[in-house]
C-alpha cells in the first residue's frame, strides 16, 4: 500500500480547516480498505469532531481491518472531546499511520502506545515534513507558549513602502493583496502601529472572493491613545474585537472614550517610548493567541525584527521604483552597524503574483 499517496491526501484534507481550528492544529484523515478510500474527515473547528472521528464515521462498518491515516498522532485525552484512540479501538482499525507525534510533551507518544499495547500496527513519521509545515503555528505555540509571529510588507524594488507624502496604495496588485487576505482567514490576530491607524484608516478585515473568510482579532500599539474614536476598525461589523496597546501611564480619559465605543484597551511595559513587543507576545500567548500577522508601518516592522519576536517573514516587491531617498523604508530606526551583525532568513523561498515577486522565509533568532 502507498502510504505517501494517503497520507498527501490527508494532507490536504487537513488543511481545509486553515483560520478555524486554532488554538487546535489542522488535522485530516482518511480511512483506506483494500487500497480504495472508505472514509475521510478533516478537523473543521475547536470544539468539533476530530479529524478521526469525522473519517470513520464516513467509513461507518467498512473502517473494520482498515488503515487510518491521520495527519497528528490521534489523542488519548479527554478534552474538549473525547479521546480519539477509543474511537480507533471500537471502530476495529488494524493499522494506523501518522505523520507525526503530538508536539505537547505531557502527552507525546501517548496515543500510539495505547493503540500499540491493544493490538494496532502503528506507523509514524510518514509525510513528517510536510505535516510540521502545515501546523508550523501549532507546533511553535505548544513549545513556547507564544504566538507565531508573520511580518507582511508591500514596497517598491527601492525599497519603499510609501511616498514622502505617505501615500501607499497601491504598490502591489490584486494578486498579492488577494493573497495577504488569505493570511490574514489564516491568523488569530493582526497587529499595526497608531500611525498607520491615523494614515490609512484600515478595517484589517479578511475579504476573499467566493470564500467566507473568518475576520482576526485587530490590535494597535498605540503608546499615548491617539487612536481617533472615529478610526473604522472601531466601527465594523464584524465577529472580530480590537484591542488598543498602551503604555501604563496612557491618559485615562482617552483610554475610558475608547471603552466606551467598543475597543479593549491593555495597558502594557514600554520602553524607550515605545511598547515592548517581547513582554506583549508573552501577554498575548497567555491570551490563546496562537499566531499574529504584523501590517504595521515602517517603524513597527523594525521594532518587531529588532526585538527577535518574527518567526516568519512575507516581502512583496512591486516593479516599480520611487527614485529617492525620501519614501518611506520597510524599516525604520537604527540598524545593525556591519553586514555580519545583519539577520539571516532561512529556507527563503520566491513565488510571482502577477507581476509582484514575494520572497518568505524564516529570520533566525539571534
């Protein structure tokens, strides 16, 4: 039997449920007797049917002597669930293949030692790779307890991402932007500077043709509370809530007026006048916010890859060049001093949108 030609399949099937699982990892599955397919189940939101359980309820009696593939480890706790095994156990599963261990480290192995200690063939590690890409947030939050951090900038091949007169839109075209909504279905939260607030008038809302595609929750760094009570993201209709970020001594009849209209304010540990991003994701990760995309200007986006706190990185590049030195850059503030003291991206990787390019990679921790 092909176990990489199921296991792709689950694959697949897992990432259907990409922006409605979080906190819980994509999973899919697929049930397989007599090398034809009888069953298949993705994990479609936290708090539904596991992967699993939805495969062999498709595959009912015909699950019997079969081979599951599942894309995670199946579970052999209760949790807001039932514990997946059990299921296994009574639904008379011969032999199941996962692509890898659950990551939490209290339950690790746990759930293919009790279906191997009750007679199941077991098999792990088959589509590993691919499986720990899909669930690369999952992975990052169980280990460290912090949000997965995605930058996403839009600039000119000179290196702008708006005019001296701040003007922004737009620099890249429809397929990119297309594109970075679907990032945005994909995360808990986005994050921008008041000075994007205050120049764009953004809703940060997720747009996607033929899709209903699920709003994140919006935050602001906002130091002083200059966030206009009338700024849209304030006034939208949407499931999504926004959350203002403060400095602690923040002028409390601003902070009461944003209440008043709707908007969480959380005061937060700044320094050297600006909020300190470190002490805030680990106040986000407490919050079960797994993975944030950051929009923010120029000054947000150097502060978010000085401070360590990027795990991923999107650069779009536009063919089209502002011709001076007076746009505003993709980083601002101080920079490393020498070429060695720069950051380095990892497993960088380019695609086309159009006739955009976008560079994604991985910036290493220093």
């Amino acid at each position: 039997m092909n176990d990489t030609f199921f296991m792709d399949m689950a694959l697949e099937l897992a990432a259907k449920g990409r922006g409605f699982t979080a906190p819980n990892p994509m999973v899919g599955a697929v049930v397989v007797q007599d090398a034809t397919v009888v069953g298949k189940g993705y994990h479609r939101k936290a708090g539904g049917p596991h992967a699993e359980v939805e495969a062999l309820d498709d595959a009912g009696e015909r699950a019997r002597g079969s081979t599951l593939y599942v894309t995670l480890e199946p579970c052999n706790h209760t949790g807001r669930t039932p514990p997946c095994t059990e299921k296994i156990l009574h639904s008379g599963v011969a032999r199941v293949v996962a692509a890898m261990e659950d990551p939490n480290p209290d339950v690790r192995g746990g759930g293919l030692e009790r279906l191997r200690k009750a007679g199941v063939e077991t098999v792990c590690g088959v589509g590993r790779a691919r499986a720990e890409e899909l669930n690369e947030v999952f992975l990052h939050n169980v280990r460290t307890g912090l949000p997965f951090v995605i930058t996403k900038c839009a600039s000119t091949l000179d290196g702008r991402i708006a005019t001296r007169t701040g003007h922004s839109r737009w620099i890249t075209g429809a397929e990119s932007r297309a594109f970075v909504h679907r990032l945005r279905h994909a995360v808990d939260a986005i994050l921008v500077g008041v000075g994007t607030v205050k120049a764009d008038n953004p809703s940060l809302t997720t747009r996607i043709e033929d899709f209903n595609g699920r709003d994140a929750m919006r935050f602001v760094l906002d130091t002083h509370l200059r966030t206009p009570p009338d700024a849209r993201m304030l006034h939208l209709d949407s499931d999504a809530e926004t959350f203002i970020i403060c400095g602690v001594s923040a002028d409390s009849d601003r902070r009461r007026r944003l209440e008043r209209i709707g908007a969480h304010v959380i005061p937060s540990e700044v320094r050297d006048g600006k909020i300190a991003l470190r002490p805030l994701m680990r106040r986000l990760g407490s919050m079960e916010v797994t993975s944030m995309l950051i929009e923010g200007g120029g000054r947000v986006l150097g502060e978010a890859f000085r401070s360590g706190v990027v795990d991923k990185c999107f650069f779009f590049f536009a063919p089209k060049i502002l011709g001076g030195d007076d746009g505003i850059p993709v980083c601002a503030g101080p920079g490393v001093e020498t070429m060695d003291r720069s950051i380095p991206v990892a497993r960088s990787a380019v695609r086309r949108f159009g006739d955009d390019v976008m560079i994604v990679g991985y910036p290493q921790k220093r």
